[in-house]
C-alpha cells in the first residue's frame, strides 16, 4: 500500500506549523494509506523545552516527520510531509523540505505567535505557502483583515479556516493551496520536479 503507482506523478507537499497545532492530525485526516508518523509519548525531560501553553492536554510529539500521500486522479498524487513543530528538530528541517512544491502552514488563533518562526523557516526555503487556521473549540475569532496582519501575510497569501479532523475542509484547505501554487507558478525548493499541478 506505501508503493506508488508507477503512472503517478508525485508532488512533494509540506504540512508545518507550531507545536500542538494539528499537522499529524489533519495528515491522517487527509491520507489514503496508512500514515507514517513518528509520534512519541512527552516526557518531563521534554516538558522543560517545550513550550505547553494552549496545548496542556497533549500527550505525544512528531519527533521525526509524518507522511501520508494523496492521489489526485490516476496520474498526480501529493506526498505530504509533517515538519515537527519544536525548535530543536528545526535541524531535520532542510532535509524534508528539499523538492517540495509548497506547503500548507496551520496556525491556532489562541497562539497565533506561535507561527512567526514557522512561516520565517519557510519563506527562508523559498517555499510558496497557504495559512490554515486550525480550529478548536476554544478559539477566538478575528476578522481576515486583523489576521492577515498580526501574521503579516502578502495579500495573494491564502488563508482559510479548517478543522484537521474534518476532511472537506482539509481538502479545502489543500485546495486552496494548490490553486495559489498555479497562480503564482515557481521551481519547487531545492529540487528538478515538474510543476505537475498544472497537467492535472
């Protein structure tokens, strides 16, 4: 099931975001394999270096990367690799992000500050990104324009709303990344693959 089918071209897609914010969860909401994940359970070594706020009742942690893939169609599928959110993992982070097409950075409006790293680690990669807002039911709610600004996106930056659990608006959101991808066309970071989204 992890082998692809040979007539699929691939598109390498980065899921990343802070800590604790759903980008395991919305891999696995939106995979059709079985995702690779490599979760751990947190420790109190741990808790010392990461950061809990807004995110008390999380248990485990991607200490490595998570995959899932995606077919869009019979000849297009998107690989999605989770980044892990914690900072001293920011090492893996070259290494994962090399040939991808763009990403789909999550964000939680309880820590929106939380993604200023994040987004600087992408644009860094010279990565073309999509902001979704993961939302929980505790969230607090702003307008498009006050968003925009505390993340201080370029206007053709797209930002949606989702819940990772839920598919149609993971979709969504992935959709929405997608298109920004075909408007704004560029080389995908680091790597020869063709704009494969474009034949699709």
């Amino acid at each position: 099931m992890y082998l692809r089918n040979p007539d699929q071209q691939l598109v390498k897609v980065i899921v990343s975001g802070p800590f604790g914010v759903g980008k395991t969860t919305i891999i696995r909401t939106l995979s059709e394999i079985p995702p690779l994940k490599t979760e751990e359970v947190m420790t109190a070594t741990g808790a010392v270096v990461d950061h809990l706020d807004g995110v008390r009742d999380k248990t485990t942690t991607t200490v490595g990367l998570d995959y899932g893939r995606l077919s869009l169609g019979d000849d297009l599928a998107l690989c999605l690799f989770g980044t892990p959110g914690q900072k001293r993992f920011h090492a893996l982070w070259e290494d994962i992000t090399r040939g991808a097409l763009g990403a789909l950075i999550l964000a939680d409006t309880r820590r929106i500050e939380d993604s200023y790293e994040v987004m600087g680690l992408i644009e860094e990669q010279g990565i073309d990104y999509a902001v979704a807002l993961n939302l929980f039911p505790d969230s607090p709610q702003y307008s498009d324009e006050e968003l925009r600004k505390a993340l201080d996106l370029a206007p053709e930056t797209p930002l949606v709303a989702c819940d990772a659990r839920d598919r149609s608006t993971s979709l969504a959101a992935l959709l929405a990344l997608a298109e920004h991808l075909l408007a704004f066309p560029r080389p995908p970071s680091g790597g020869d693959a063709a704009l494969a989204l474009e034949q699709s």
